[in-house]
C-alpha cells in the first residue's frame, strides 16, 4: 500500500473527525417556516442570525434594507446568494451556493425579508454587549492582563470556564492538526497565539474561520462550527496567548 504525505494523513484525519462531530450541532426545522428550515440546513447560520451581525449582516438588517422594494428584489437577491461575492455589505465575500436550487431559495429569500426590520435599539443593545464588563488576571509571573471574556469561574484562578474548555476540546480536536496542539503554532499554519498579540479581533477571527482561506489552503468551517463555537476557541487561545491557561488539558469544573 502506497503510503501517504503528512498533510494528506492530516486531511482524512480532519475529515473523519468533522464527519463524526456534525450531529452535534443538528437543528430541529419541523416546526420551523420553510425558509428557515432551508437556510439553517445549509450553511447560512455559520456567518449570519436573525438579529445580530456575526460575518455577513443580521437577516433583521437585510429585512429592513429592502422593506416596501416589492417582489421584484426575490430574484435579484436569489441570484446574490447562488453567486456570492462582495460589496453590498462589506469587504468579507460570501461563499456562492450554486448547488441550492432556485425555487429553495427564493423560500429562504421570502422568509428573510418577512422578518421585521432591525431597529436601532438593537444595535445599541449589540454594542453594549460588545463593551459590556472586563475581566482582570494575574500571570504566573505576576503580570497583570485585562480580558472582555471571564477565563476562571470564582476566586483564585483555578478553573476555567465552561466556555474556554470547550475551546481547549474544540482546538485540540480540529485546529491543531495546522496549527499545532495546545496553540504552539504548527507545521502548515501560523501561530494563532501571534495572530491575536498581533491586534487580531474576534470579528476578524470569526470572518477568517467562517470564510477561510483557500489560497492558504484553509477550509470554510461554515456549516460545522457556530459563532459560540468559534468563540470558545478564541477565547481558550487568547487565554493560552496572555499565558493564563498552560499547556495540556486546564482544570476546570468538570475535573
């Protein structure tokens, strides 16, 4: 048997993972709109919701930008989503669904714009979120670092969150095999530890992980993670990157 490169035994590993985890993050549709139903089976909520912009815009938004335009936007929008591209809401092209057929999107369409427009109140509740508490440690070392996500539960820094061991489990399942375990950077992608000392945000983190990076040979993880997965990963990197998570498995609660 003819034996194979380690970055093809990366890839069948990868895939074999992804292709065990995808039930995890399976959806009841039954009692969902048509279009709902037929955006949340593809891909759409990796970088979209209803009212809140993680990649792409809220559905809410897209609602009130071509509210009292008429039917004559569906097609239009249609040919949009099966083509992908950029421009109408920023620099971050999103992916072309060519294999969606056009009577399924013209449902998923219908349900978007049938939503009610995006009001200005959540857009401030979206940025006092954003802003919302900051969260103060102390390095082995002594060094103090500030944080907008908590790393520990209680006082003395013994466990971390159930958010940053998700992360941890996340990273160590599927991104260490580029970019090495425990965040120390690997053999085919980049130290993600600089990445973020080097002002990387998470919006940023999120567009790159949703999107990918063909060029670089990086997959779309839209359609497998969630925003709240990816954000569990950035936190458990960022917390490796500021030195309070050491390397292996962290103590957390459910030690």
């Amino acid at each position: 048997m003819p034996q194979l490169s380690i970055p093809a035994r990366a890839a069948m590993a990868l895939v074999s993972a992804l292709a065990m985890s995808l039930a995890v993050h399976a959806t009841d549709t039954s009692a969902m709109p048509k279009g709902e139903a037929l955006a949340r089976a593809s891909d759409c909520f990796a970088c979209h919701a209803v009212d809140k912009k993680v990649v792409g815009p809220a559905y809410r938004q897209v609602a009130q930008r071509y509210a009292g335009k008429g039917k004559a936007e569906i097609p239009i929008l249609v040919r949009k989503i099966k083509a992908g591209g950029k421009g109408n809401w920023g620099d971050i092209a999103m992916t072309a669904h060519p294999k969606l057929s056009n009577a399924d999107l013209t449902l998923m369409v219908k349900w978007i714009l049938s939503l009610p427009a995006q009001g200005a109140d959540a857009g401030a509740a979206a940025a006092a979120t954003k802003e919302a508490g900051s969260h103060s440690y102390r390095t082995p070392e002594g060094k103090r670092v500030t944080t907008d996500f908590a790393v520990f539960t209680g006082p003395g820094q013994k466990q971390v969150t159930a958010t940053v061991f998700s992360g941890y489990e996340q990273y160590n399942s599927y991104c260490f095999r580029c970019h090495g375990g425990d965040a120390l950077g690997g053999e085919y992608a980049p130290d993600l530890r600089k990445s973020l000392a080097n002002g990387m945000t998470f919006e940023q983190f999120l567009s790159t992980a949703m999107a990918g990076r063909e060029a670089k040979g990086m997959p779309s993880w839209a359609g497998f993670f969630e925003e709240k997965d990816i954000r569990a990963i950035y936190d458990y990197i960022k917390a490796r990157q500021l030195e309070l998570v050491p390397v292996g498995r962290p103590p957390s609660a459910q030690d």
